[in-house]
C-alpha cells in the first residue's frame, strides 16, 4: 500500500472502496485516528444552538469517539444530521428512535 499526501494529511491509497477513506483527514481508515484538520471539522459538527448538546456532544466525543468503528461513527454523522429540538429530545429519551441501529450510539451519547 502507498500513502499519498492530499493536503488534508496521509491517506491509504490501496483502499479506495472504504467508507472512511473517502473523508479528506483520515489517517488510516483501519486506525480510526482522526487528522488534527478532521477532528476540528467533527468538533464544528458538534457545536449546536442548545447548550445541553454542546455539552454532551463535545464529552461524547472526547470520551468515545476515538474507540468508535466505521459503522458507529456513520450513525454517530446520521444523528448529527438531525435538528437540535429532536436529537435532545432522542439523547433525553423523550422520543424512541426511528431506527434501532442508532440506539447504541444514542446510549452512549446518554450516558456522556
């Protein structure tokens, strides 16, 4: 395998079909180690028009990120997709998921 400097730090170049090589920043997709350029972009994801989730977003991160896989990390950019009112009211438990594959991610995100 060769790596390749893109601007946006070393990428793998032998593994173009990975999810998480198609994201400018990674490392190494295997690692899940975030560039420094990579992780302030997740850290701006995270900063949200709700204090609460400011706060439990930025620990989430800080305590689980690092240890999530590919997978985790998709539904983790899936619930960050959503509007504050209704990711509070998933991460509080005012509201079930529509969909049990983020229920994992969200206790984790509970428990931050």
């Amino acid at each position: 395998m060769r790596n390749q400097d893109t601007g946006y730090g070393i990428r793998d170049t032998g593994s173009r079909d990975r999810l998480t090589d198609a994201e400018p920043g990674f490392l190494n997709p295997e690692s899940c180690l975030l560039s420094p350029e990579a992780e302030r972009r997740l850290r701006w994801r995270c900063r949200r028009g709700l204090l609460e989730l400011d706060i439990v977003l930025g620990r989430f991160v800080e305590q689980r990120y690092s240890g999530m896989d590919g997978g985790q990390r998709v539904v983790f950019d899936e619930l960050l997709d959503l509007p504050d009112t209704e990711l509070w009211d998933l991460i509080t438990g005012r509201k079930e998921p529509a969909h049990e594959h983020l229920r994992a991610v969200l206790e984790w995100m509970q428990s931050a």
